[in-house]
C-alpha cells in the first residue's frame, strides 16, 4: 500500500455497513494478533449495535476514516454516562494497512475536541497493556492510567487497564 499521506484521507460518520466494517476489523485484528475468541466479536457487535441505536448527536459521535475510499478506522464516543464516569471512549481502531500515518492521532484529536465541544467533563477507555502504539496516543492527547487489574475473559488474560482524560 501507497502512503495514505499522498492519498485522500477523509473522516465521516455512520454510513450504511460501516458498523460490519468495524467489527470485522476488530474481531480479525485481535483474534489474529491476540488470540481473542468469538466471545470479544459477539461483545463487541452487540455494544456497537446497542450504541448505534440510542446515538444522540449532542452526545455521542462516530468517526470513520477511510482511505481513498477504503475503510482505514474508526473511533467512537459514547456519551450515556457522561455525567457519572464519564464519556467514553469505544472502538478505537486503525486497519494496520494504514497504521503509522497519523489517522489514529487524527481520530483521537477528533473525538476528544467533539467531548470539549458537547460539554463532558471527562473522558475515559478501557484498554489492555500490549497496544503500545495506541497507549502512545492516548498519552498524548493527555490521558492517564488511573487503573489496572488482570482480567480472564475472551479467551485468555489479560491486564485490563482504565485511561482518563479530565476535560
């Protein structure tokens, strides 16, 4: 693949299928990389449908990018709980094809400017220690490790680790 950087690199919304394109990036990353089972594809699907069904735009927000029309990522902002925990931060992810080239920084700067705009007090994502690539992002934007704890679920264990981010 050609750099994306010389190609045109457009974010979007919800489109027709993209919820499939998302939760098939997801389950074929983690279980190829991580070993994860069917159960972190079934959770994954039902959480993303459940979301897509109760979105408000003045609360929540879906970014799509996609690579001379190819979808390349997406990062989501669930805003339900936004005045207890906090909003959160969901399906983060970027199609390794096009990793390195500043689209998972250009969704995260994204996501986290429309919870300024829309008024959240902080921001939050669960994670697990190993995606070094995103952690690095995450730090960036100024989010910090607030909690940590091994966790046995999709298949393995894994250390599960909380990020916040206070607005």
């Amino acid at each position: 693949m050609q750099d994306p950087a010389v190609h045109e690199v457009r974010v979007t919304g919800y489109y027709p299928g993209v919820l499939g394109k998302i939760i098939e990036l997801h389950a074929v990353y983690y279980h190829r990389n991580w070993a994860f089972d069917l159960s972190f594809e079934v959770q994954e699907a039902r959480e993303l449908a459940d979301f897509l069904g109760r979105f408000r735009d003045d609360r929540d927000g879906l970014w799509v990018a996609n690579v001379d029309g190819s979808f390349a990522g997406a990062i989501a902002i669930d805003g339900i709980q936004t005045d207890g925990e906090g909003a959160r931060l969901r399906w983060f992810i970027v199609d390794p094809n096009f990793q390195g080239y500043g689209i998972g920084a250009r969704l995260i700067d994204q996501a986290v400017a429309f919870c300024r705009k829309a008024g959240h007090q902080r921001v939050f994502l669960w994670t697990f220690r190993g995606l070094e690539a995103a952690r690095r992002l995450y730090e960036r934007a100024g989010f910090k490790l607030t909690q940590q704890h091994e966790v046995d679920q999709w298949g393995g264990v894994i250390l599960e680790q909380k990020y916040e981010l206070a607005l």
